[in-house]
C-alpha cells in the first residue's frame, strides 16, 4: 500500500501547501512514493490539538501512515502579559501537551514515525508591525527568548521519548539575516524558510527509512514498461 506522510501543527504547518511551501515541497519530492497529507490549523497550540488530536487524524487509514511530523509552540510562546495572551500555555504544559498528543498519534499508527519539530525563532522587531487583534501597545506579543524556550522544551520531549527531532529555532538562527531570509513577517516562513524546513523533513524521513531510494515507485516508471507485453508488466505489480 502507497504510505502516507502526516503533517499536524499550526499555521506553519496549514501554509504549508502555499506556493513554495514546505508541505508542498514534500509532495513534489514524494509524488510516486506517498502521499503527503496535511492536518494544520492556524492559530492553535498544544492544548486545542491535545483536544481535537483524534478528530483531525481520525479520516486517515490507521494502517498507510509511515511518518507524522508535529510542530506546535510558536502560539504556546505567546507571551501572557500580552495581546496573544489567549494562545498562552505554560512551558510545562506545553511538555505534556506534546506528550499526549503524541501518545494519540502512536496508538493511531504504532509503527509510523514520529518527527517532532520545534517552533522557528522570532524577529520581535518586525512582529511589532503585526499587531494582534489591533493592539496599540506596541510590543511585540512573541519573543525569541521565549520561542527558544519552547524549542528547548520540545526538544527534551523528543529526546525523553525517542523520537525524531528537527530544531527549526536554532537551525535558521545559524544564517545571518535570518530575520528576513526564513521569516516574513518575523513569525511564519518565506519561500526560503519553507526550503529549509523542508530539506530538514527530508533528513529527518531518510534517518526513518523513509528515503526515495528505499520507497518504491508506485507503479512501474514509463522506463520500466515492457512496451511489448505492457498487460503482464501491470498484471505482475498488481500481484
């Protein structure tokens, strides 16, 4: 059976088939070997996915799934004094939240594996002008500061549970000028950010086994087609 590549998180992950998107990267790379599926939701953060983490996944076959991605915390981060406030959730929340989402993805698919990626870092200067829900105070209701904390937090999930990790907040933070380059608007990504995230994806998918090489090809490829005897070609792979 063709396997499947879940994709649950935020707004990160709902942007993610945009034009030059991560997800829609995946795809591409994936197009004869999985199917990529997208599961985002904009704005939530662990404590409304922990909520509706059987819902969301419920529609996909329990048995195709061969990897999940996860990538919650950068509205987790949101500071509590400020305008995102109501996104707010305190860091050891956050943890088990990661958990119990997990825990569901696992009793879903036992065998798939499962990626945990950590929130992006935060330009809190250019955050300032995209004030939430009309805020007038001019601060920025997310700090890098504390989206690194999250990033570590996450991380110590990953670690603790042996899964996969991919540390989106320090890999960018490794280029200069990656306030502009990976982030458009100081929080989701730009085309670049979306390359680079999705080339982490991959590593991360071929770490699993989950690489081209070792996915066959659905169907045989037009190369590969007995051009004299196609029906016993096509018989043999449907066997």
């Amino acid at each position: 059976m063709r396997p499947s590549i879940v994709l649950f998180g935020d707004s990160i992950t709902e942007e993610s088939f945009g034009e030059g998107g991560w997800g829609a990267y995946l795809a591409n790379h994936y197009s004869r070997s999985a199917d990529v599926v997208l599961r985002g939701y904009s704005g939530y953060n662990t404590r409304w996915a922990a909520l509706v983490a059987r819902r969301a996944i419920s529609s996909v076959s329990p048995s195709a799934v061969a990897a999940v991605t996860v990538l919650f915390g950068a509205n987790d981060a949101s500071l509590p004094d400020r305008a995102s406030a109501f996104q707010h959730v305190p860091l050891p929340e956050y943890q088990d939240n990661l958990r119990a989402i997990c825990a569901v993805l696992r009793a879903r698919w036992p065998s798939a594996a499962i990626i945990l990626v950590t929130p992006p870092p935060v330009d809190e200067r250019v955050r300032v002008r995209y004030p939430c829900l009309g805020d007038a105070s001019g601060l920025p209701e997310r700090t890098n500061e504390a989206a690194g904390r999250y990033a570590r937090a996450c991380m110590e999930v990953a670690r603790q549970a042996g899964f996969r990790a991919i540390d989106l907040w320090s890999r960018m933070q490794m280029f200069p000028g990656w306030e502009t380059s990976f982030l458009r608007d100081g929080l989701h990504l730009t085309p670049l950010g979306n390359r680079l995230l999705f080339e982490e994806v991959v590593f991360a998918l071929r770490d699993a086994n989950l690489s081209l090489e070792a996915l066959p090809a659905d169907l045989p490829l037009c190369s590969d087609i007995d051009r004299d005897n196609a029906v016993d070609c096509f018989q043999f792979q449907q066997q």
